[in-house]
C-alpha cells in the first residue's frame, strides 16, 4: 500500500513536472496544486509550483509556495536560494539576505553567487564594477531549476538599475562639490 502511494505521488510529480517542461503554465499550476490537495507535504511540488509562479508573473504566491517547501523540507537550498531572489525583488531586502545566507549554509557551492547578492543587500551603493562582478558571478552559479534563467534575467534587471540609481548619486555628489 505504501508503495502504491509512493508510485502515486511519483506519477502525479512526474505528470506536473512535465507539464511545466513544456512551458504549460496553467497546466502545471493545476497538476501542482492537485498533486498538493493529496499530498500537501510534498515539498518537491511546492518549490515547483514556486518556480512555475514566479516566472509566470505571480511573485507573492511563489514567495508563499517556497515558504510551504522550506516548511516541509528546511534543507532545500535551492528553495532558499529562490526565495532569496524573489523577496530581494520584492524590496525584502533583510529576508532575502536571511534566506540568502540559508542556502549558503545549506550549500556552500552557491557561495560565489550569494555572497555577492548579501553584500548587496546590505550595502545597495555598490559601484558599478563590483556589479558587474556580481553579474559575472551570478551567470558563473548557473541555474537550479528550469526556470532559473528568468530569475537570472530579473536580477540582472535590478542590477542594471542599481547601477543607474549609483550613476545619479555619483552625478549629484558631483554637482554638489561644485557648489
């Protein structure tokens, strides 16, 4: 009996999984969430369904569907690692650096990417060529799961605007020691 569960669960995760291979958004999202309304501690599918979430536009539940996942399996680093991304995106800079240092713990071979990325959280006047270290760095940590690289492409996109707010700032110093 405990095996047929097992084969289940494997079947429906095999199932969703699939369906977000093939970019099926709201197929996946509904496997996913079927899969949970069985099997509400698989935290696999949590963290899934975070991912699916988040590159779907959907940030706050993605936040909320990774939470599910560290509750269920406190050790998933990657869960932290996306979590870390998604609250930095959504100005939640002293969870993200929480989350962050999490997964750093949990797998010290994300260190060349969340190092950088809890530097900046702490310290958001970086210049510009130590963001750009952190753009190599980022893209040298690869991604760690499907949707990875649209999370990559949103850092990136924070990055680039960190590096215009720095440019003004410069700008403004500039101006100002001329008065």
């Amino acid at each position: 009996m405990a095996g047929d569960r097992a084969a289940d669960l494997a079947a429906a995760l095999d199932n969703a999984r699939a369906k977000e291979a093939v970019g099926d958004v709201a197929a996946a999202v509904a496997a996913y969430r079927a899969l949970l309304g069985r099997w509400p501690d698989c935290a696999p599918a949590w963290f899934h369904l975070g991912a699916v979430l988040h590159a779907s536009g959907h940030p706050d539940d993605a936040i909320a569907a990774w939470f599910e996942a560290i509750r269920f399996a406190p050790d998933l680093a990657e869960a932290h690692l996306n979590l870390s991304i998604a609250l930095l995106a959504a100005g939640q800079a002293p969870a993200a650096l929480a989350a962050a240092r999490t997964a750093l713990r949990l797998r010290p071979e994300f260190e060349a990417g969340l190092e950088e990325q809890a530097t900046r959280v702490e310290d958001p006047g970086r210049t510009a060529q130590e963001l750009q270290r952190l753009e190599r760095r980022l893209a040298q940590l690869g991604p760690v799961n499907a949707l990875a690289p649209s999370q990559l492409a949103e850092l990136l996109d924070r990055t680039e605007d960190l590096r215009r707010v720095h440019e003004d700032v410069e700008a403004a110093r500039r101006e100002l020691s001329l008065v």
